[in-house]
C-alpha cells in the first residue's frame, strides 16, 4: 500500500525526508503542491479548493486506494479530500485538522499574509531575500541544513504568489464551512497528529475537537512542535508505523 507525502507552506518535500528515511520503506510517494516546489500551472489559482482538486487528480491517477499523510497545508489539504473523497484513501493522517474548527483564528503571520499590500511586504521580505539568508531563516526554523538548503532552493516568487492565494482564500469563515463537513472523513481511518509545541493550529479543545469529529485516532507529541517530522523523525515514524500497521 502506498504512502503518500503531501508538504506545505514554505517548504518542500525535502522536510519527509528524514522520516522516510526512519520508516525504511520503499513504497513511499512525496507529492509537491504546486507553487510548493512544484511549478504554478497556467490557469490554477492555487486557493484552498483547487488545491484539493488538485491532490485529488494526483491520487486519482495513482488507481488505488494510499495512505495519505500530510503537514501544515498539506495536512489541511488531505483533510479536504478525506472530507471530498474518502474512496481514494485506505487511512489519511494530518497535523493540522484544528484548522478546521469553526473557532479557529489564523496565526499572526497568516493574518499579515491575508493582508492586502502587508502581505505582499511579507512575501518578498521571505522570497526574495539572498538564498544564504534564506537557508538561515530555514535553519533558524529547526531545520536540518540539507533540508534547509533544499527548502531555500524551492522558496522563490511563484511560492510567494501561493502563499498569498491559499491564505487568502482560506481566510475565515472559510475554513469553518469546509469544517461543517468533519464527519464525512471518518469514512477512512484517521490520525490527527497534536504536536504539543506547534503554536500555529490553535489550543486547547478547539484543536481537539475536530479531529473528533473526523473520528480520527489522535496522537499527542510531547514537547516537539510544527516541524515534528524533523525534530525527532524516529518519533514520527514510529507513530506511523503504528497507525499503518
């Protein structure tokens, strides 16, 4: 059964590395979302729903069923297809369903980047900057420097112009409605990994309580944060090495 990596915002799939590498198996599948590493196709306007529709042509086009993980935005886009299409899926896993919360509020840099002309400072300020000081900032993040120096290399103007879109069109209450229809991915076995240190996807119950409502397995990752999968990958691939079986 195929693994299927999906990354987020700003990365590559650089970050599932270290990861892979633990899990030690060779049927594993990274899928960049374009803009994220991969390039933007003439016509896509990279918001919320096309990249759903977007993850869904690509599982589509694998012809069975995957085990489907993702992280950050990639987390929230495997959420929209368990939601949309659970039939693609055998098990989906996602470290961000409190994006889905009708409480939710976005993080501080999300709000900036959902800011017209504030955003755009915001963009060219991370996109533009020299790619030394990129990979720093990378660094700076928790970041391996391979995985570092492959995630600079990926950063760039298209990613910027991503970055603007889905936030944009992710702003509430958008998310919410999309949250009115948690209960349809229980279809497919889930697993909603809480990294306890991750400030970016809300707190409290408000974080717990749509992963529930998925009927998703819930996994708690004392004391690592939003990128758990580098912070300690024997961790993370031990958690889904369980949940796969």
């Amino acid at each position: 059964m195929t693994i299927v990596f999906v990354h987020g915002n700003p990365e590559s799939d650089a970050i599932w590395g270290p990861l892979r590498a633990e899990l030690g198996r060779d049927d594993t599948v990274c899928l960049s979302p374009p803009g994220f590493g991969a390039p933007l196709p003439d016509g896509f306007g990279a918001t919320v729903l096309e990249y759903r529709d977007w993850l869904v042509g690509e599982l589509e086009a694998i012809g069975e069923p995957v085990d489907l993980v993702g992280h950050d935005w990639g987390g929230g886009h495997v959420v929209n297809v368990a939601m949309y299409r659970p039939d693609l899926l055998r098990s989906w896993v996602s470290d961000v369903v409190g994006l889905f919360d009708p409480d939710y509020v976005w993080h501080d840099a999300a709000r900036i980047w959902q800011t017209p002309a504030e955003g755009e400072k915001l963009v060219d300020l991370m996109m533009q900057a020299p790619r030394e000081a990129r990979v720093e900032r990378n660094t700076q993040l928790g970041m391996p420097a391979d995985v570092a120096e492959a995630v600079a290399d990926a950063q760039g103007d298209e990613m910027g112009r991503a970055i603007l879109s889905v936030y944009r069109s992710a702003a509430q209450p958008v998310m919410a409605e999309l949250g009115k229809n948690l209960e349809n991915a229980a279809a497919r076995p889930g697993l909603h990994i809480v990294a306890t240190e991750d400030g970016f996807v809300g707190a409290g119950d408000r974080r717990i309580r749509p992963g529930e409502r998925a009927g998703a397995r819930t996994v708690r990752l004392e004391g690592l944060g939003h990128w758990w999968m580098l912070q300690d990958p024997a961790r993370g691939a031990a958690v889904l090495a369980d949940f796969l079986g």
